[in-house]
C-alpha cells in the first residue's frame, strides 16, 4: 500500500479518535454542574478520566513495544471507547459519571501511544509524520465545534460513540507491520530517568494548563457572559492554530525538537497572563490561539525527540501518561483554589508553576 494512502487513512482514524474524546472532555465540567454543585466533585471528575488514562497508557504502551505491533491495540481501543464513551448517555448521578469516565479512560489509554508511534513509524521522512499527527488538534477542533452546534449536552454523547466507529472503519484497511520487539526489562524506568527533565517540566506546565481548563469553560458563562457554543469559539481557537503550525512545522520550522518543547513550554506562560485579565468571553480567543501554538511546538518537539531517542511506544505512552498524571492534579488543585479563592486566582497558580517548567526545561539536552 503507498504511503500517502497509509498516511491518509491514519489522518482520518486520528481525526475521529480526537474528535470522540474532545467532544465530551471540554464539556465535561459543564456537564457536571448538572450532577454537582461542588466545583471540588467537579474537579475529582474530570480528574477520574486522566487517572484511569495513567496506568492505560503506561501499561498498553509498553506492551505494544513488547508485541512489536501497534494496530491490534489502536483496534481494541477504538471499540472500547465507542462502547465507554456511549455509555455517558445512560449516567444520572456523579456515581455513574465516575464509572463512565475511568471506563473511558482506560479505554483511550490503550490505543493513543500505539497511534503515535505507529504514524511515525509509516514515514520514512519523520518530519512528514507532524502533518499526520496534526489531525489529532483539526479532529478536537471538529469535536468542539459539532458540540457547540449540536448544543445539547446528551447528543454529544452519542455523536461522541459514531466518532469512535468511523474511525475503527479507516483502521481495517491499514497495513499491519511487525516492528522489533523492544523486551529489555526495566525500559519503562530507563526510560524515564533518561529524560527525566523534559518529563518533569512536562507535568508541571500541563498541570498548570489542566487546571485552568477546569475551571476555564465555567469562566466563559458565568464571568464572562459567555453562551455554550460560545465555549467552543474559544477553543476552537486553540485546535486550529495547533492544526496549521503542525503542518507548518513539517516543512517551514527548522529548529531541533528540543528548542521546540522549549518554546513550547516558555510561552504557556503568556496565556494564562492574558486570560488572567479578560474581561469579556471573545477576549480569551487570541490567549487560546496562543496556546495551540505552544502546544504544536511542545508535543510534536517533545515526541519526537523521545521517539528518535527511546522505544517508541513506550516514551510515547510515558509522554501520554504525564499528561494525564497532570490532568488528574490539575482538576484537584482548581477545584481548591476557586473553592477557597476565586477562578482568577487558578490562572494565577498556572503562571507560577509554568514559570519553574520552563526553567527545568532548559536542563535538558539535545
């Protein structure tokens, strides 16, 4: 099978598999101020998800280098996840909601590292595999957006589990390569003490950034005048510029991936300085256009360099589950703040922990 059509048909099963996960995730606090009243439940919640995605992703990732093959995984995940993600339909209470959000956790975890590291092992030119991997930012761009039109918090579950599905269908034409199995013991750990900077400035930036996200949605309606679909103008903001810049990145950037996880990780810093101050919800659009920036440098310099560096599954699924480690501290760190303080004091808590992020980040070599 050519390449491009290898290309093509990962483009679209990526699409799709992000498009499932953001359409609920960005919501997820708005919907659970229908269960809560609590911003600290609120908080546990969307942490539940992250939690659940840690252990998924450290575990099925390293498995996927021991197997030597990535499509079984990306299959299984695929299926568990319109099945678990479907299954928010039925929840009423926050007890069901927190079932439903560790099954769906679990779920992704299983096929998002074995989805990188094959996309970057289908291109014999690593820089081409940005273009592919940007369809993960112009797929949550899509899934906000159908949740802002859709503007009903009971559809988006349901649109959320056919995500699932049509992506499945683009993987059953796929090629299914065998790579080397990667079964030295003690990888995982190896792994992480090689890199421990960029991981650790890694945490620290997203757990900035998660807790903001948190609380960030309830900003926009009840502080900033904002309406639902209004949420997903603001975010939109943010997958589009992703979007472009990975594309861009694959062809026009030429900076080592290391500079580009350093800038990436560097300029978080002035989003969260600007949504700190705006006052009307549309103001938030140019900060969130920032921080799609940031993360194209920060993801594809961060994976990159792991996986010419490292087994790839397995730093991948490290890289993952960092961010799911910082997505579970986050959310509990906002729902305290905002409850003893205010929302705005998040952003602040955000800046300052960015700030020795980006500092740690500079002890890490090319």
């Amino acid at each position: 099978m050519q390449k491009t059509q290898v290309n093509n048909l990962v483009r679209s099963a990526t699409f799709f598999q992000h498009a499932g996960i953001s359409i609920i995730f960005v919501f997820m606090p708005i919907i659970a101020k229908d269960v809560t009243d609590s911003v600290f439940e609120i908080g546990l919640l969307v942490a539940s998800f992250s939690f659940a995605q840690i252990l998924s992703e450290m575990y099925f990732g390293r498995h996927s280098d021991k197997k030597g093959t990535r499509l079984k995984f990306i299959r299984i995940g695929f299926i568990g996840c319109a099945i678990a993600f479907g299954m928010h339909y039925f929840a009423t209470d926050l007890s069901m909601f927190f079932i439903v959000r560790i099954a769906a956790g679990v779920a992704s975890g299983i096929m998002i590292p074995a989805m990188i590291a094959y996309t970057y092992e289908a291109n014999i030119d690593k820089k081409r595999a940005a273009t592919v991997i940007s369809f993960h930012a112009l797929g949550w761009l899509a899934g906000i957006a159908a949740a802002g039109i859709a503007n009903d918090l009971k559809l988006i579950f349901l649109i959320s589990a056919a995500s699932f599905i049509i992506g499945l269908m683009f993987t059953i034409k796929l090629p299914n390569p065998v790579q080397e199995k990667e079964t030295k013991p003690g990888t995982t750990k190896t792994v992480i003490l090689k890199n421990k900077f960029l991981f650790l400035s890694l945490l620290l930036r997203h757990i900035g950034a998660a807790a903001v996200w948190t609380i960030l949605p309830i900003m926009i309606m009840e502080r900033l005048g904002g309406e639902l679909y209004h949420i997903s103008v603001v975010y939109v903001a943010n997958t589009l510029t992703a979007f472009i810049l990975m594309n861009v990145m694959a062809s026009k950037i030429h900076l080592s991936n290391v500079t580009k996880f350093k800038i990436g990780i560097g300029c978080t810093t002035f989003v969260f300085v600007g949504l700190s101050v705006v006052t009307e919800w549309w103001m938030a659009m140019p900060f969130m256009s920032l921080v799609g920036a940031t993360w194209a440098f920060l993801f594809i310099g961060g994976n990159f360099h792991l996986m010419e560096n490292n087994p790839r599954s397995t730093s991948t699924g490290i890289f993952s589950s960092t961010l799911s480690i910082a997505t579970v501290i986050g959310p509990v760190i906002a729902g305290s703040i905002a409850f003893l303080f205010d929302y705005v004091a998040v952003t602040y808590f955000a800046i300052m922990i960015i700030i020795v992020a980006f500092v740690i980040s500079l002890k890490i070599k090319k």
